[in-house]
C-alpha cells in the first residue's frame, strides 16, 4: 500500500572498477583491479577479476600472485567522486530524501513513491535505468520496509539486478538469512553467535533481550531487534561535506623535494577540481604525512579568505612542507581544504583584475577541457612526464 514505509539501497556495482573499464573500453571483459602499487590494498575489483579470487581490501601483491596477468591500475578518487555525484543527481530526481552512505552507495526513502513511479519492482528498474542512461554504469537496488534489509537485498542479485522484500515476507527472509550478513556481525561477534549455535538470522529469537545483552553488551538488542526485522533508523538527506581531500602511498619512501613537489601538486590539482564541482571554497589547507616509520602529521594554515583554485592550495601546502622539513623519508603525503565558506562568484569581464582571478580562470578552462574530453586530455607542464 502507498503508506507503508519503503526504503531503497542503491549500490553501484564494482564502482571503480566499473568506472575504468568505462573510461577505458579496451579493459571491460578484462580481470581488473584499482590498485596497483607494491605496498596498495585493492580498493575495487572487477567481476573479471574476482573469478580468481581478488577481493577488495587484499594487498596487492597477494592480488598479482593469485591473479599475474590481471590489469591494476591506480585509484583516480577524483572520477570516481565525480561519477558519484552525477549518481546521487539522479536519485535526487526521485526523492529529496536520499542519504548518501558512500562514494557508491545511498538510501532513498521510496515511501508513497508508488503513485508516481508504480509498484517496487518498477521503480527499482526505473532507477537502474535512470542511473545507467546518465552514466553508463550499473547499479543494483534493493528495496525492503527497513533499512538493513534494503541494504541487504540490493546485495543478492549483483550486478545490475534488484531485490524486493515487502512485509510479509520479512520473516521467512530472515529465518534463512545466514547471521553474518546482519549489519554489524562479524569477528568475535560472530565467534559468540556460532558458539551459542546461532547460524541463521532467525536463531538469535530463541533467546530473549536480555540474554543478548548479557552476551554482547549494548549491541546485544540491537542484533534482537534486527533479528524481528526492526530498524526505525530514517533516512537522512545529504549534508555537504565538511572536507575535500588527496593523498598517495609512495611505492618507495622518498624525502625527495622535487618529488614531494610534484605530488602536492598534483593532488592539489584533484583538490581544486573536487571544490569547484561541489561549488564550495575552503579556508583551511592541510598537510599530511607519514614517516618511512609510519609516525603520522599533519600541519595546517588558514587563510584570510577562502580558496578553490589549484594553485593558491599548492603554495600553501607547499610552504607546509617546507616547514615541516622532513629529515626522514615519507611514505605517504597528502594535501586536505576544509572549512568551507563562500560560495564562488560567476566571473565577471567588468570587474576588476586581481591576483586570484586568472587562476581561476585558468582552473575553469582546465575543468572544461577535462570535463569534455577525459582527465588526460591536458596536462600540466610540472607534471608531463610524471608517472603516478
């Protein structure tokens, strides 16, 4: 009925991988992985890939071994992030009630959305389509009357698939569904369910609450009351980010100034074009790092008036960097803008020249370029012949 409670998860299907074999047609049918230096984690693997046992989280040189003639290629967060965005733009078009959880994934109360799009089944595919026609990714939807469920039913017919799970269907669904796949069930968590002989979603009710609280502590009725189906968690709509931020794990450590340079560079280069798509500028620019040691700092500056262009934040980060004079080699920099404040202006040719101004222009011309013809079509010149 239109009044009962709805709600949808949207979850891209191995987003970054999916995003480079886009951008590179060449790649899609090949194991792929985002991910590629010696001391990297995979951050994404594709459907090619995972046939060969290649997980997200892996290291990747344990992914080579399993999987040498696999494609790893390097994270580009600034696409993906952009991707994201043109994401969620559609979502917005069915609800303002969208909750993004991730870079790849995000709530949409569909409740009442009946009327306007027809039953679950037909909304799901109209989002998958949407997403799709404005992207050229696919996405799989899971819809349920909570929470935990959509989340776990957009899971089950992965890739470009979806899941509906109405009311009266909850409860056999959870009697099968295996523990594990609970939110927040893993770990020792799971060693304490297996040992009491919980195996099954549905096992956790024969014991009471405050059986469960005794055994997990607060988490305890929280897993009771997902076990019933329960979770009155709402969805809440997207609030701005507070920061935008790039770093790099070396292949190998380096105190190198010219380096280190060009690495601020180009992370803040990522920075700037992630600022002026969110239409926001920040006042604050950090600096991190971590030492050959894996000591960690940061070092921060605030500046009378907030920034967006590349390189306003590069200067800042690197007179950072010459502060913190680093006598140990790093094995990790990155560069970071928060405090958001004003909104940048549209440019006008009446008003008066200033120093910021033409770099910003500059900025606005480079992300037209981009925008139109992908990230390697310009570059600058510090950065021609740097391989990341």
């Amino acid at each position: 009925m239109d009044h009962d409670r709805l709600i949808a998860h949207i979850d891209m299907d191995a987003f970054f991988a999916s995003v480079e074999q886009l951008d590179h047609p060449e790649w899609r049918g090949l194991p792929l992985a985002v991910g590629d230096g010696p001391r990297s984690v995979v951050s994404a693997a594709s459907y090619e890939i995972r046939k060969f046992g290649v997980r997200s989280a892996m290291p990747v040189a344990q992914a080579r071994k399993l999987c040498p003639h696999g494609l790893f290629v390097p994270v580009r967060m600034w696409r993906y992030k952009e991707l994201s965005r043109r994401v969620m733009a559609v979502l917005q078009r069915f609800s303002p009630l969208v909750e993004q959880a991730s870079v790849d994934e995000a709530y949409l109360d569909a409740t009442g959305l009946t009327r306007l799009f027809g039953p679950p089944e037909e909304l799901a595919a109209t989002i998958r389509t949407e997403v799709f026609r404005e992207t050229g990714l696919t996405c799989s939807v899971g819809v349920a009357p909570v929470r935990f469920l959509a989340k776990i039913a957009s899971d089950y017919n992965k890739p470009d698939g979806q899941t509906i799970l109405r009311e009266p269907d909850v409860r056999a669904f959870l009697d099968q569904l295996p523990v594990q796949k609970v939110p927040g069930v893993g770990g020792r968590t799971l060693e304490v369910l297996n040992g009491l002989g919980v195996r099954l979603a549905g096992d956790v009710l024969k014991h009471p609450r405050e059986f469960w609280r005794r055994k997990l502590g607060e988490r305890g009725p929280w897993l009771y009351e997902l076990a019933q189906g329960h979770d009155d968690r709402p969805v809440t709509p997207f609030t701005p980010p507070k920061s935008s931020s790039a770093e790099n794990t070396f292949g190998r450590d380096t105190r190198d100034p010219a380096v280190l340079r060009r690495w601020l560079l180009l992370q803040s280069e990522r920075v700037g074009a992630d600022l002026r798509a969110q239409g926001v500028r920040g006042r604050t620019v950090t600096l991190k790092a971590t030492f050959a040691d894996f000591r960690k700092l940061t070092r921060s500056r605030t500046l009378a008036e907030p920034v967006d262009d590349t390189r306003s934040i590069f200067e800042t980060a690197l007179g950072l960097l010459k502060e913190l004079n680093p006598r140990q080699d790093l094995r990790l920099i990155g560069v970071g803008v928060s405090q958001f404040g004003d909104r940048p202006r549209q440019l006008s040719l009446l008003e008066p020249e200033t120093p910021a101004r033409p770099r910003t222009a500059l900025d606005s011309a480079l992300d037209a370029v981009r925008g139109r013809f992908g990230k390697g079509a310009i570059v600058r010149g510090d950065l021609l012949d740097f391989d990341e």
